[in-house]
C-alpha cells in the first residue's frame, strides 16, 4: 500500500485548516458548479445540508466513497469524496453491492421521479416561495430557516437518489453496447438517449416564443435592440404594446425565473432580475430558421431511426436484454435536467425570499446596510442575530465584501490536501470521469488543447470567451462559446452558439448533454480553455477528436 504525502498549499492561496485531519484528506475545487466561487451564506447554509443528503442517499445505493464533505476555501467549493475503503478487496465487494442496489433502483426510475421526488420538491419550493414571513416574530422565522435547511437535506438525498442510479444505468449501457456492438466511436451510442423532452430545452423553447412575439411587434424589437437587458423591463412598461410584452415575459418568469445565473443563494434570480431573459429574447430574435421545437422533433425522429438500426445489429438472443438496458439508461436525460431546474435551481433560489426577509430584519435593526449584505453572513450567525445576539454587523460585512473581490482574482488550486493510494482507483471509476472528466493528456502541439469529446462534429468560428452568464450578451450568432461550465441557465445559448467548449465537465455533464440535444460539436474538461483561447481568437472545434485548434497560433 502505497502512501500519499499532503500537497503543499500554493503560496497565493494561503489559509488554515480547521482541523489538522482536513489536511488528511484530499479535496477538489468545485468549478463545474462553482466557476466564480460561492457566497459565504450559500457555503454555510445550503452546502452542508445538501451534503448531508448525499451522504444518506450513498449509504442507501452502496456508493464506493465514505462521508463525502464540502469545504468553503477562500470563497471556492472544495468537496471531499473519500474511497469506502484502501482495501481492494473491500472496494471490490463494495462495488458488487453498489450494482446489486442500482439494479433494484433503475427500473422505473423516471416513473418514480415524476410521481414521488418531484412532487416532493416541488412542495417543498412552493411551500418555501409561498410563506408569508412579515407575519412571523423573528425566533419563528429562525426556526423555519432551520426547517429549510432540514427539507434541503431532504432535497440533496432525492437529488442523489435520482442520479447516481441514472448516471449507472449509463454506466451499464455503455458496457453492454460495447459488448454486443462494439467499443462506441465518437459517442455513437449516446444519440440512442437523446431527443426526450426535459425542462431545460422546456425553458429554451419558452425564450423562443417570446421573441417570435417580439419580432411580430416593430415597436417592442425596437426597444429591445436600443435599450440594454438592465433596462428593458421598465423601458417596455412606457407604452401599451410595451406592457403586454412585458405581461408575457413576467408570466414566464413566474414559471421558469427561479433560477439564478449561479448555483448560489446569493444570486438574483432572474425573477427580481430578468435582464438575462431579455438578453436571451434580444439574442433569439436576431436568429432567422431556427425553431427548437421543430428541432426537437427532429433529433426524436433520428434517435428512433438509429435505435432501429442498432437493434437489427443486436444477436436475438440478446435483443431483449438489450432493449431493457437500454429503457434504463434512457432515463438519463431527463432526470439529469429535470432534477437541475427543480433542486439544483429553483430549490437554491427559493430560499432567497425568507433569507432577505431576515436580512431586512436586520438592516431595520441597523446591523446591515442592505437586505442582501445577509450573504456574507455565516449561516450560524445569521441565526444568532436572529436570536437575539446584539452587536454591530456592518464592519464585518465590509471587511468580508473585501476579501470576497480578492478571492475572486485568485485561481483556485484543483487540488488540496493529501490524495488518496492510487489502489483506491477513485481517478478511474467511471462514475466519476464520466461526469466530471478524465484529465486530458498534455498536447505537444501548442496549438491544439485536449479535452474530452462530447459531442460529434466539426465547425471553425470566433471565439467568445464568457467567464459568467451575466456577459451572455456577447455571443453573437455562430460564435463558439468558451467558458468555465454550463448549468440549466446556459441552454439557451446553445441554440446561437456554433460549437462549445469549456474548461469542467464529462461526456454526461450538462454541457455535453446539451451539446448532442443541439447536434453541435462540443469539447469538455480542457482544463485550460478559458485562459489559452483568446476572445474574437478564430478556433476549430473538433467533438470527435476531442480538440480545439488555435487557428493562426
């Protein structure tokens, strides 16, 4: 057995383990969720519970891995996963137990999402959005901010529930496929799970609509295209024809604008800030021939046709088999975006509306500034001001607004602590590269980065480097869109996009899910897409290969 010394902590990252056993366990940045880090009240409040519901749906699935933790470092998500156990023979049995479990939970695993877990959740949202605050004392309104955390724990444990058996159901596929078929050429196998409906190309076709009605109104485009997205929500309320767009567009977001531009409770959502919807709606109008519905109908009509042609290639004997695994593995999709706009999306931004009551409370109080200074709090301390402990809260939360814009400049190191024994095997268990990514070989050529292929294809273009969601308005038609990550919020610049390519993610993260319902080419996991890749720097992305070239580099 092999033994791990503790890495040493870059000298432009410097901090203090809480405890001296931290040290002992490796940890990883989070940037596939947290590109641009996390505010402090998200980190101390919605992380820990989320955790804890992971960790109780990995014991009731067998999961390879012990007590997985997240840890806030200098404003980044670092989460530990360590190995069930050093002892191969230990793993191993562990796995058999693991796959004894997914095969009881992968039957009927989308029926059960649609008619347990997403019910649940969206109770526990709706019941969260709708509650009447004002009314309650503030030890009340304490306790139902505890109460949250609880139904969070609840979340995080549905939320694992759901994936981990889909995203091994896939893991079961890919095997069998290569098996009765052969080993897969540029993810040929994956366009047998596309083509299902699902909430995130839902909200995109929403966005279309809307600047189909656009384009039927002069007037409307022509305040869209003058005014920035900052200001076309009040610039549409000075005219009639005005409003009644704005009616519609505030009716969409009162379906799919809670979410925010990042996985943080911190972050407006697009329902207090809908200027991202409207960047989106400017940017779709500009389109001419596209239509995601008619598209969608398209890549269903492929997939079926390539399932046949797959099947005819399945020995008879097998057939069956086959089709079964293959059902199972098809509910990937739709659980993997369908639990993002539910639990990962609107579950965070929910919690946004008893949080500002609080921290009203307390600018009332004349311990804070502004309602939102309550996210550089600790959640714990939010809930001792709430209790009653007095004091001053200002000068913290500017001495931390400082610390925050520094963190921010910062390049989060991947790794800390101490790696666990290569016996473990965690770099090569599937359940992992799949989602997060392989680590690509260096390219000896400067010209060409490495990542993981994603999706098929091939197309040359401008390069738009997007570092945050905010700055969406940049991409113009056909450009390839480089940026850290993708999340649900994203989508809709897939439809303008000519290729993607981004720096975190797996051949089954969102992004490259996306990527292959859009049939664009997409590379995932380059690691060092954002810093190599300049903006307006004309590329060649090539999702079969898995490269992006720089042109005239």
């Amino acid at each position: 057995m092999t033994t791990s010394q503790q890495l040493p902590i870059p000298p432009e990252f410097q901090f203090e383990w809480d405890a001296p056993e931290e040290a002992m366990r490796f940890w990883t940045a989070d940037l596939m969720h947290w590109p641009n880090g996390i505010s402090l009240l998200s980190a101390t409040m919605d992380a820990p519970a989320f955790g804890r519901g992971l960790n109780k749906a990995g014991q009731q699935l067998c999961m390879p891995f012990g007590q997985v933790d997240f840890k806030h470092i200098r404003g980044y998500v670092y989460s530990s996963f360590p190995p069930y156990s050093t002892d191969p023979v230990e793993m191993a049995k562990r796995m058999e137990e693991m796959q004894a479990q997914m095969m009881q939970h992968v039957p009927g695993l989308l029926q059960r999402w649609y008619k347990e877990y997403e019910p649940e959740v969206r109770s526990i949202n709706e019941e969260t959005l709708k509650g009447d605050y004002a009314k309650l004392g503030d030890a009340d309104l304490s306790d139902l901010l505890q109460a949250l955390v609880d139904k969070r724990e609840r979340e995080g444990e549905l939320h694992f529930l759901a994936v981990f058996p889909a995203m091994g159901a896939v893991m079961f596929y890919e095997q069998l496929y290569s098996e009765l078929i052969g080993t897969p050429r540029a993810g040929e196998h994956l366009q047998l799970l596309q083509g299902f409906a699902n909430k995130s190309t839902e909200t995109d076709a929403g966005i279309w609509r809307l600047a189909v009605e656009a384009r039927k109104r002069p007037a409307v485009l022509e305040i869209l295209r003058q005014v920035g997205p900052a200001r076309a929500h009040t610039a549409l309320a000075e005219s009639d024809e005005g409003k009644v767009f704005r009616g519609a567009v505030e009716e969409f977001l009162d379906t799919y604008g809670w979410r925010s531009n990042e996985l943080d409770i911190g972050e407006p959502t697009w329902k207090e800030d809908p200027s991202t919807a409207y960047s989106l709606i400017r940017q779709y109008a500009s389109l001419d021939g596209y239509d995601p519905e008619q598209e969608m109908k398209s890549l269903r009509a492929a997939r079926e046709a390539r399932q046949k042609l797959v099947l005819e290639r399945v020995p008879g004997e097998q057939a069956a088999m086959f089709q079964q695994v293959l059902a199972g593995a098809q509910q990937y999709l739709p659980i993997q975006e369908d639990h993002n706009f539910w639990i990962d999306q609107q579950g965070v931004a929910v919690q946004r509306v008893p949080v500002l009551e609080a921290g009203r409370r307390l600018v009332s109080a004349g311990r804070l500034e502004q309602a939102g200074d309550v996210f550089f709090l600790r959640y714990e301390e939010l809930q001792d001001a709430l209790r009653g402990e007095k004091g001053g809260l200002k000068d913290l939360v500017q001495q931390r607004r400082r610390e925050r814009e520094e963190d921010r400049k910062l390049t989060p190191p991947p790794v800390l602590g101490t790696p666990p024994p290569a016996e473990a095997g965690l770099e090569d268990n599937p359940m992992v590269t799949k989602f997060w990514g392989a680590p690509p070989e260096e390219s000896p050529d400067p010209r060409i980065i490495n990542g993981n292929a994603a999706s098929a294809g091939k197309a040359t273009g401008v390069a738009r480097v997007i570092l945050s969601l905010d700055a969406s308005d940049r991409l113009q038609p056909g450009e390839i869109l480089v940026c850290p990550a993708t999340n649900p919020p994203w989508t809709p610049l897939f439809g303008i996009a000519s290729a993607v390519v981004t720096d975190h993610g797996g051949i089954l993260s969102h992004t490259a899910i996306v990527a292959r319902e859009y049939q664009i080419p997409a590379v995932v996991g380059a690691k060092v897409a954002t810093a190599l890749i300049k903006d307006g720097q004309t590329i060649t992305v090539d999702g079969e290969a898995g490269t992006v070239r720089l042109e005239g580099a």
